[in-house]
C-alpha cells in the first residue's frame, strides 16, 4: 500500500524515487518479520536465531535511518525536477 502511494507520487520522476518505494516495502517486510519474531519468542530458542534476530534489527534501524536522512533530500530532489 505505502509502495503504491510513493510510486504513484512519483510515476514522473527518476529513478531514485523508485528505489526509495522499494527502500520502503522491504523496510516494511524487516518490520513485520522482527514483529513476528518478537510475538513468538522465537529468538529464545538459539544463539544463532537470536544473532539473526539483532542482525535483523540493526539492519531495519540503519534502513531507517538512510531513508529518514535522505528520503527527503530525493523528495526535494524530485520536486526542483518536476
């Protein structure tokens, strides 16, 4: 849903704004799967679930911030394009 709202804002525009819809649905998918990992306690089961637990976690909190820092420098990118 949030992928088709940011490629529908941007159907006009470059390619970077395309990788960030993309950015944003696989942003989505960490969430959902460290969501389900946390609802099942599946990360007490072994050390090496868990590391690929925190792997995971730290993996979607640097996606986060890349796309906090620099999803709105695209935007504002985009828009002096247009």
């Amino acid at each position: 849903q949030l992928e088709a709202e940011v490629l529908t804002l941007s159907s006009h525009s470059s390619k970077t704004s395309y990788d960030v819809a993309v950015d944003l649905s696989e942003m989505e998918l960490k969430k959902i799967l460290i969501e389900k990992i946390e609802g099942n306690k599946s990360i007490q089961i072994s050390d090496e679930q868990r590391n690929l637990y925190k792997a995971l976690v730290e993996a979607y909190e640097s996606d986060k911030i890349i796309l906090d820092t620099y999803g709105e420098t695209v935007t504002l990118k985009r828009r002096r394009d247009d």
